[in-house]
C-alpha cells in the first residue's frame, strides 16, 4: 500500500512539471517560426530561433516551474522510462530521414507518389504523429498527443499545399492553450519560498 501511494504521490508530481504550459509555448513558438522564417526565407534565422527556444525552455523550467514545484527526484523505473522515451524520439527521427534519403536516392519516391500527390503529405503527417504519441506514451504526457496531431497536419498541410502559413495557424493553435495552461499555473502554484512566508503571516496570532 505505501509503494501505491508513493508511486501515486509520483505520478502526480510528474504530471504537475508537465502543467506549466512551457513545452506547448515551445512547440507553438517552434512551429510559428518554421512558417516566418520559411516566408522570409531565411535559414540562419530558422537556426537562431530554433537555439533560442531551446535555451529559453531549460531557462523557463528553473525559474518558473523548480521555484513553484521544488526539486522532485524520481524513481530509476521513471527516470529509465524518459530516457527510453528520448532514444525511441531519436531513433524515430533518425529513421524516418534515413528511409527519406533513401526513397530520394532510389527514386522509389517519385514512382511511389506519381498520380498521387496525396500520399507524401500523409505519410509526413503520420510519421510526425508517431513520433510525438511514441513520446506522449512513454513520458506519460497525455496532452502531447494532441500537439503531435497539430503538428502531424501542419507537416502534411504544408507539404500539401505549399503553404507556410500552415506552420503560423498551427502554432498558435498549441501557443494559446500553453499561455492559457502558464497562466493559471502560476495561479495555482506560488513559489515555494513566497508561500512559505504567506502561510507563516497566515497562521500567526495577531
């Protein structure tokens, strides 16, 4: 009964670090400067963002989420889990360009989706939203499910219709739920230190 309900009290703390909304903001800022930096056509620009919002993410986690949650550490069965989790996100996408570069090298694409225009944007769609339900099963993280097929359907939309300006809708259809998941954790989860002080002024006597 103890280990249920410490394995419960886990849970629920892995669940809390994934409540702040900032790996949404991520993906949305992500997916909205693929579309800009695609209509300016600027590469470098791409690269620079894509190191900026990385570092911003890392940045973001210890000074919002570490001073509101605390330091957590986790089970070895957890922590196994999340890097089984980031080695199958890994090798998904190192396959999915390997079988790319090879479709490409042996024209087998080309004869593939010759009269068939639709099936390259499907299988990017599919193969996007497989990569992201691969992490949203084994990070138990629910809600990745639905930005991998926000994700998926921009890439094949994309691809589709030759449009940019799919990445910008798509992003900011992940961006707002993440501004709106941020605000309320920051509602619900004061620092620790600042509730600490509220809940010592609280139950001090007059």
């Amino acid at each position: 009964m103890q280990n249920l309900d410490l394995r419960t009290l886990e849970r629920r703390a892995w669940r809390s670090f994934h409540q702040d909304g900032l790996k949404d903001l991520f993906i949305g800022l992500l997916m909205m400067s693929i579309g800009i930096t695609d209509l300016l056509g600027n590469d470098f620009l791409l690269l620079a963002l894509q190191f900026s919002l990385v570092a911003g993410l890392v940045l973001a986690k210890r000074l919002i989420t570490a001073p509101r949650l605390g330091r957590v550490e986790f089970s070895p069965e957890r922590k196994s889990k999340k890097r089984r989790a980031l080695g199958l996100l890994a090798l998904s996408a190192a396959l999915g360009l390997a079988l790319y570069s090879v479709f490409i090298g042996t024209g087998a694409l080309a004869t593939l989706t010759s009269g068939r225009p639709w099936i390259m944007p499907s299988l990017l769609g599919v193969w996007v939203f497989s990569v992201f339900a691969l992490g949203a099963y084994y990070m138990d993280f629910a809600r990745l499910y639905w930005v991998g097929f926000v994700t998926g359907t921009a890439f094949g939309l994309a691809l589709a219709l030759r449009s940019p300006m799919v990445f910008v809708v798509a992003g900011a259809t992940v961006l707002i739920p993440g501004v709106v998941l941020l605000t309320r954790f920051l509602h619900y989860y004061p620092r620790l230190r600042d509730a600490g002080v509220e809940r010592s002024r609280t139950g001090s006597s007059p």
